[in-house]
C-alpha cells in the first residue's frame, strides 16, 4: 500500500527536491525503510539515532512522540509528515 509521506525543507536536498512522495509500506516503519532505501543518502543523514531525536512524525493529525511507534499501520488514505525540531539560542 502506498502512502503520501511530507518532506521537511532540509531533507529535500536529498529527495530529489521533492516535497511529497508516494512510498509503500503497511506500518510507518515500513514507510521511513522505504523512503530511506529510495533515498539512501537521506537516510544517512537524517534517520540515524543522534538525529531521530530531533524528529517528530505526524500520522494524519496524530503525533507520534517517538520513534517507538513504528509498527503503527497506516491506510492508502493517511500522510506521514516529517518534522524536523528548530532550536535556537
């Protein structure tokens, strides 16, 4: 099944500059292994775990706090959106 996934502006550099892709998957774990074999290089840089805690992944409206949620199942319906956590100082 294929869902909508929203990239975050920084990520784009390594999609392609795509805003939205199409990725399969039937959990959001299955989603984020697709997009970061579709594009490895963004996997590198913005899934590894000293950069997952900067990320937030909004299932529809739904925030999912952490990472542990992977195994939540989404539907052809539903979008991911990737966001990333803005610090300043």
């Amino acid at each position: 099944m294929a869902i909508l996934v929203r990239i975050p502006s920084p990520l784009r550099q390594y999609t392609e500059q795509q805003s939205e892709v199409m990725m399969e998957g039937n959990t959001i774990g299955e989603v984020l292994e697709n997009l970061k074999i579709r594009f490895p290089e963004a996997g590198t840089r913005f899934f590894s775990t000293r950069t997952a805690r900067f990320m937030n992944l909004y299932l529809n409206d739904k925030d999912i706090r952490s990472l542990k949620d992977l195994d939540t199942q989404v539907g052809e319906k539903d979008v991911l959106s990737i966001v990333f956590a803005i610090a300043g100082g």
